[in-house]
C-alpha cells in the first residue's frame, strides 16, 4: 500500500518537473525573440494606416514643382499624342459647329481651351458621341492614365496660384474649373518660345493688350501643320470674346495670315511685344 502511494508521489513530481521546464524553455524562448526583434535591422511591416498614408503622398507628388501634381500629368509619349489630338479637334469642331455642350455663357477665348481641355480627358464612348454631334468620328485612343471623371483633380483642372502642389490645394480653392488667360498662362502653361518652329499642336498662344483694362490677356490654340500641307505654317483656332452688345465667334486663321493682320499688335511674330509666345500646357510637360 506504501509503496503504490510512494510510486504515485514520484510519478506526480516527475510530471511536475517536466511541465516547469517546458514552461522555461517556452519564457526563454519568447525573450529571445523580444530581444532579436529590438536589436534586428529589419523594420517591421507598417500598419495599415501608414500604408494608406504613403498612398495618398504618392498621389500629390510634384516632382518638378510646378504646381501640377504628377498624378495629372501625362507622362507617356501615347498619352500626350492622343491628348494633343481630341484637344485640336475638340477645339477646332466648334469653328464648324458650336457644341451644345459648351456653356454659352463661357463662350469667350478662355472658355475655349476649358471646354477642349476638359472634353479631350473624357471617356469618348458612344453616350459622349451622342451628345457631341455627329461631326464627331473616333480620331485617337483615350489618354490612359486617367479620366476627367476619375481623375486626380476631378473636374478642377486649372491652378490659380503660384507654388509647387501640397497636400490640401484641391479643397482649398487653388484648384478650380474656371481660369480665364492670364491664370492660363501664369499658373497652367510653361513657355516655349516666340518661334513657331518650336510649337508643338496644342500648344498655346498668348497676347497681352494692356490698354483693354477688363481682360488684357487673350489665348488662342496652335493646331499645328495642315494635313493637306496647304498651310505648313499652321493655323490657330480662337474664340473673339464676347460683349454685352456681341456674342462673339470662333475663328480659324493661318498663321501665315495672322502675320498680315491690320492690327500688328495681333501679329505672332517676335518683333510684337504685345505677343508673348507660344506655351505649353504643364500636364504635357
């Protein structure tokens, strides 16, 4: 009877033992793991709320400072050809034909580039044929990158003040979907020069008249060469602006033309100073 009794105590404190050290073994291990990971040059991986915060950084980068997030800049020579041409086209269409889709109250030179600008971003699928008009065919891909409708900036294209791009521009009115001239070229175009050849189609061109006290600066848009190789000179397209008394038309003129104009202040040459050049949007810079 002692002995059974004896057995059994022995047994009990032999599984005892065994259960301690394993238990020591598991508390050692579990610190050398807390020291390793201290003293590791490895990072651990960041939660995900740091993972969402790189991502939104990522997105208003603006690597070249000029104001325009390079999530809006097309950066692929594709994106930028294609843009060039529903651009041009867009603009040059309303020479034959205004588009319904242009706001009559925004009809000035201005307004021009606005609603080409914005319509070249678009996803031209058929809904946007349909309400363009029928003189409208499929002349180019879509730009890649991104649409107006899912696009970085949304439909606030257009910046409106000096400065490289921070967090924060697109809520706090530095972006907007209004820019007249001037705003066009101080904080949305770069310029390239006051020699044509150095033009690309699309880009623009300024003239600033300062005795007209109201809208001093009025743009108008290179369409490039001719395809017919008529007018190697190019030709722009422009709005003349509006008054209370005129509504304004759209115009088509080759540059070659405009040279001859009656009034040389609105000659694209170089010895114009009221000419300032042609300049380049920033998203295709």
């Amino acid at each position: 009877m002692f002995a059974l009794l004896r057995r059994s105590q022995i047994s009990f404190a032999l599984l005892l033992s065994l259960l301690l050290l394993g238990s020591y073994f598991l508390l050692v291990r579990n610190v050398a793991r807390n020291v390793a990971s201290k003293h590791s040059g490895d990072n651990p991986s960041p939660p995900e709320s740091a993972k969402k915060t790189t991502a939104v950084h990522s997105v208003s980068l603006d690597s070249d400072h000029d104001g325009i997030p390079d999530a809006a800049e097309l950066q692929s020579f594709t994106d930028r050809e294609n843009f060039r041409r529903w651009f041009t086209v867009i603009a040059e269409g309303q020479f034959y034909r205004l588009s319904e889709q242009w706001n009559a109250e925004q009809r000035d030179c201005s307004g021009l580039v606005r609603f080409a600008w914005r319509e070249a971003l678009r996803r031209h699928d058929r809904v946007w044929f349909q309400k363009m008009g029928a003189a409208y065919t499929p002349i180019a891909p879509d730009v890649a990158r991104y649409s107006l409708e899912k696009g970085p900036l949304g439909e606030k294209l257009f910046r409106s003040d000096f400065g490289s791009y921070k967090d924060g521009d697109s809520a706090d009115g530095t972006f907007s979907e209004f820019a007249d001239a001037r705003t066009l070229k101080s904080f949305n175009t770069r310029f390239i020069s006051r020699h044509r050849q150095q033009a690309l189609p699309g880009d623009l061109l300024f003239f600033n008249q300062p005795w007209v006290q109201k809208f001093p600066y009025h743009v108008m848009i290179f369409l490039g060469a001719s395809q017919q190789g008529d007018e190697p000179s190019g030709s722009v397209v422009y709005h003349t602006g509006s008054s209370p008394t005129d509504v304004g038309t759209v115009k088509k003129v080759a540059l070659s033309v405009l040279d001859h104009h009656p009034n040389k202040r609105w000659r694209p040459v170089e010895s114009n100073t009221n000419f300032l050049g042609f300049y380049r949007l920033k998203i295709l810079d």
